[in-house]
C-alpha cells in the first residue's frame, strides 16, 4: 500500500513570468518629466500571491479561481512595478526608488484595481488589468487617473492568461507614458 503512494505521479508546477522586455520605439523627444519616483505598485490581497487568478464570467463572475499547476514568478503587484519602472525606464526616463533621495522629483503611485485572466466563454479569454495612478509633487496631488486594458489571449490556459496580461500590462505602461508627458509637474 505504501508503495502504491510512492508511485504516483506528481504535477510540477509551471512558472510565468512577463518575459523579457521587447525594445520600444524611441520616443522622438525627450520625455516629459526627465525623472519620477516610482514607488512599489499595490493592490488587494489577492496579487500579493504567485497564484494565478482566473474569471468564468460566463458562468459566475464572482468567483475568481486559480490554475492548479501554474504560477507567477512573483507576485503581479511586483511584476506590474518592475515592467512600468522597465518600460519607463525604456522611453529615456530617470527612474528613481522611493530610497532614493530626490528633492522636488515627482512621484508615482500605482494601485491595481484587477488583475486577472478573464474569460468571457469557454473559447475566448482576455487578460484584464485596471488600475489607478496619481502622480504627487511636493506633497501636492498634481493628478489621477484610472487606466484599463483587455488583451486577447491566444489560448485558453495559463499560458495564453499570462500572455494576454502581460500585454496588457504593457498596453498600460504606454497609457502611462502618454498622460505623464501631458502633466505640469513643474507646479507653476
């Protein structure tokens, strides 16, 4: 009997990650502002785990599932914050730590509303990311705004999820991009 436990077979977890960064267009003129704290993305409980959450929206929304044999490399709360500060890093950026002593160099907070690998039937699927930033200067709120994106996924597993959401994630580091160069963080 005791061998019988011993011999059966057990599932290896698989383990994602959002991949290497791909090289962006350079951007024409230099971005706007020079230098920015980005400080450490947060969100629910629920993305402080390396599981990896999934929605049958059309069979109960309200249910968030995980995938039995698959994982983050860490959490997304710290994959999301490495793959903005990459990205914005990427446009020409200064990208600063909240360690870093840097007076009067504005700051960026980032709040993840959902993140999640949703699908909308049992053949179609989207990674699903939303979330909130604000950017801070001398104390002062100079703005928020809240940023959503749906990534198709080219399958309906774990892989195609992490796919779609890193995509996504990518999607919303360019938004971010964008509406930072339209703010005065000068305080003029």
């Amino acid at each position: 009997m005791l061998a019988g436990c011993a011999s059966k077979e057990r599932t290896s977890n698989t383990i994602f990650d959002f991949g290497p960064v791909a090289p962006a267009m350079q951007a024409a003129a230099a971005p706007k502002p020079a230098a920015i704290v980005v400080m450490d993305v947060t969100g629910p409980a629920t993305l402080d785990t390396e599981r990896m959450f999934y929605r049958l929206n059309y069979a109960d929304a309200q249910q968030a599932r995980t995938y039995a044999n698959s994982r983050w490399s860490a959490t997304p709360v710290s994959l999301v914050t490495q793959r903005i500060k990459a990205r914005l890093a990427q446009s020409g950026m200064k990208v600063l730590s909240a360690t870093d002593a840097a007076t009067g160099v504005p700051i960026l907070r980032i709040e993840i509303d959902d993140f999640v690998h949703a699908f909308a039937s049992a053949g179609q699927s989207e990674g699903q990311i939303m979330l909130r930033a604000s950017v801070f200067q001398e104390h002062r709120l100079v703005d928020q705004r809240s940023f959503h994106r749906n990534a198709p996924a080219r399958s309906q597993d774990a892989a195609g999820g992490v796919a779609a959401l890193a995509a996504g994630t990518d999607q919303v580091a360019a938004d971010l991009l964008a509406w930072l160069a339209s703010l005065d963080t000068q305080g003029k």
